[in-house]
C-alpha cells in the first residue's frame, strides 16, 4: 500500500486560507514520513533517557494530534482518554499519514470564513470543551512539527538516520 507524503504534492494557484493551511499539513506529512520511513526496533525503543518518550511513545502522542487535526474541520469532538498503545508501528504510521492527508484534503480551498466553524473539541464523558481553529495551530499543528524533528534527531543518535536525499524544502527526494 502506497502511504500518502513520501513527496509534498503541488502547491496550489494561491495563498488562500484553506490553501496555506494545506500546505502546512502536507509539509507536516512529508516530515513524518520520512522521520518514521525504515525505524528498526532499536529506534522504536529509544528515549533520551528514562524520564523521556521512546520513538514509539513520540509517534502515539503524534498520532494522537492527528487525529485532532483530522477532526477540527469537522467539529468532531476528541474523546479522552484514549490508548494508543494498540496500535503497531506500521499502523501508527499508517494512520497518522492518512490523518494529515485527509485533514489536508478537508481545509484544501476553504476561505478563511470557513475556518470559523471549525473547532478543536475536547471530551471527557459528557464533558465538552470546544476552541476554535486557531489553538490547532499553535497546538496540534504546531507540536506535531516539533515532535517529528524529535523522532529525525533520536533516530540519527541510534544509528539510523533519515535519507540524506530529503529536501524539506522542494518536499522532494533529491535523485
């Protein structure tokens, strides 16, 4: 199965809202992509130390958040606690890719009235707290980006690191 990321698509004709959104998301999914691309079970268990996440605790918090990203255009709440931990790598993986391409594919040409019913709702039993789209940014979007340099920077200490051919900056694999 191909995973959406291994390169960012084009960029859109403008700078709309929705459009820059998008492309904050897909450079996100290209990040991880290739921040997880070929983990052994060596990257998977290493933390910086006892006190800290392992790659594989990082890649269930960044799951976690897709999910968020996911379901804030949708206003769909998110519901905690939830265990992550049942899932494999490959399904982690997987599935956060196709979070932040699904997520990428619902704010891709929306106006920036558009994102005013779009929430980031929390649940706890029948306890919901909503906020608006901006805290996705600064939040969820934004750690999400932080933690996949967590992953590039841990795997490179194990021994592992991402190919060298990535250009974050075209979003392409140099040949």
């Amino acid at each position: 199965m191909k995973l959406p990321y291994d390169e960012i698509p084009e960029y859109p004709e403008n700078y709309d809202s929705g459009n820059i959104m998008t492309r904050m998301i897909d450079g996100l999914g290209f990040r991880f992509y290739w921040a997880t691309e070929g983990l052994t079970q060596k990257d998977l268990d290493y933390s910086p130390s006892k006190e800290s996440r392992s790659v594989l605790e990082t890649m269930q918090h960044i799951y976690g958040m897709s999910e968020m990203i996911l379901n804030a255009p949708k206003a769909k709440p998110n519901v905690r606690p939830k265990d992550f931990t049942i899932y494999s790598y490959e399904e982690l993986r997987q599935k956060t890719l196709e979070n932040l391409k699904g997520a990428s594919d619902l704010v891709a040409g929306k106006q920036a009235k558009d994102f005013e019913d779009f929430q980031v709702i929390f649940q706890q039993g029948d306890k919901q707290t909503p906020f608006p789209y901006w805290n996705l940014i600064n939040g969820m979007l934004s750690d999400c980006i932080y933690h996949t340099g967590q992953i590039t920077m841990m795997r490179r200490i194990s021994g592992n690191p991402i190919n060298p051919n990535i250009s974050v900056f075209t979003g392409k694999v140099r040949k």
